[in-house]
C-alpha cells in the first residue's frame, strides 16, 4: 500500500510572504505530530527568496532594492542557499518529513525531492540529471539541470527538531527574465555566477508551460504516494498570518 502524502495547492502571489510562513508553520505542525507529512505545489508569483547567507551579507539590503526595482517582490525563505528567482512561469514545490532524528536523512530527503523533479522533467522530453551545474545561481549538488548545463531547478532544506522541509522552485518559462532579475540581485551581494548557466524547462521543450509541468509532477507524486489533497485550515492560517512578518525582507 502506497503511503499517504497530504498535499497542499494554495499559492498567494499577491502576499508573497505568506507562501514560506504557511510552508513553515506546515512543518512546526508535522514536528508535532499534527498534521501527516504534507507536501506543496503552487504557483507563487514573481518573488525573490533569500536565504539566510543572503541577509548576512552587507549588500542585502541593496539585493532587496534590485528585487523591488526589478518589479519582483523580496522574502526570506525557509531553506538555505542563496537568492533565487520565481518568475510568474516557476512552480514552487516542498515536502514537510515528520523525523525525530531528522539529520540522519538529509542526503536521502535531497536525493528523493531531485528524483522527483527528475523524473517529472523526463517525461515532458527535458534530458534532466541532477547535480550542479559550474557557475550556477544558488548552487547545490541536488540541483536539477538540462544536459549538465543548464540549471533549472534549486532544491533546499530546513531542519527542525522533530522534522525537515525541503522546498524548492522549478523554472517553467522566462529564463531571460530570471537572468534580468538575478543579475543586479547577486551583483549586489557579490556574488560570481554565470548567467548563461540559468535555464527553463521550456527552452528544452518548448510549449510545456505550467499546467503540463504541475501535471507532470503531481503524476509521477501519485505513483509513490495516495496523495489527499486538502485545504489549510484556519488555524495554519492563522499561525501563518503570524509567521509572515519574519519571512517579509526589509524595507
């Protein structure tokens, strides 16, 4: 029997903030036992998400101003590594792991969400490996890319005691638009990548766009998993609502 995934669709592109408080405060409720493992899948908009090295570094605040000047709203994302870019064609995706001991998995956790998208991206006609690309935004070893050259999907992970998110976001069309943002964004912070390197599934398959592409994921879900698709109660909402001035970026 296929284990349950509970399975999370709400997306809020016009309060950008709330999308990593209501992933944050799905997995305070997993760590405790109340809710069942539950994963995410939307659509969140055009939004920068720093991570925590980000807004140590002196120039965040100026990586902030770009975001904004670029028409793209800043916030501070669950999961570590560096700026990345949603683009009104990137799906953002996570899985909360109820884990007591949640250290002991973490490759496993990174390998797991990778093959997902992996595979996802294969069946729409992307040749998808996983691994980093040289010169990548937002590097990570479980980065999935196109022909080992081109980046199109960053993956994170936060851990908790008693649980561990891993989020990340996939980049269905507007590669262009996501070099325009990036680079005054990581110009600021200081930070060396190589532009060329930043793809979109749709520059390996034309035409796919999101519905495909959320269609693509969620089948190849439903094959591991019973997936039991739900709404957030209002008391996450609630507890999100609470959350989402700490995940806002300044100014």
């Amino acid at each position: 029997m296929k284990p349950v995934l509970q399975l999370v669709r709400v997306s809020f592109p016009e309060r950008p903030a709330l999308g990593p408080a209501l992933s944050r405060a799905i997995l305070e409720r997993v760590a405790a036992g109340e809710l069942p493992e539950t994963a995410r899948l939307g659509r969140p908009g055009r939004v920068v998400a720093f991570g925590k090295r980000d807004t140590a570094s002196a120039g965040y605040r100026r990586a902030v101003a770009a975001a904004r000047e670029a028409g793209y709203e800043a916030v501070e994302r669950l999961a570590g590594g560096r700026a990345a870019v949603y683009t009104a064609g990137s799906l953002g995706f996570s899985r909360a792991h109820r884990d007591p001991s949640p250290r002991g998995a973490t490759e496993a956790r990174f390998a797991e969400m990778a093959a997902v998208v992996g595979e996802a991206l294969r069946r729409l006609g992307v040749d998808a490996r996983v691994g980093e690309v040289p010169g990548e935004y937002c590097p990570g070893a479980f980065s999935v890319n196109a022909r080992g050259r081109s980046k199109l999907a960053g993956i994170g992970q936060r851990l908790i005691a008693g649980a561990a998110h891993v989020g990340g976001v996939l980049v269905v069309s507007g590669s262009a638009e996501l070099r325009r943002v990036l680079e005054p964004v990581y110009a600021a912070l200081d930070l060396d990548w190589e532009p060329s390197t930043a793809g979109s599934v749709e520059d390996e398959a034309p035409g796919t766009g999101l519905d495909r592409a959320e269609a693509s994921i969620l089948a190849v879900l439903e094959e591991r998993f019973r997936l039991v698709e739900v709404e957030p109660d209002a008391a996450l909402l609630a507890r999100a609502e609470a959350l989402s001035a700490e995940h806002r970026a300044p100014g």
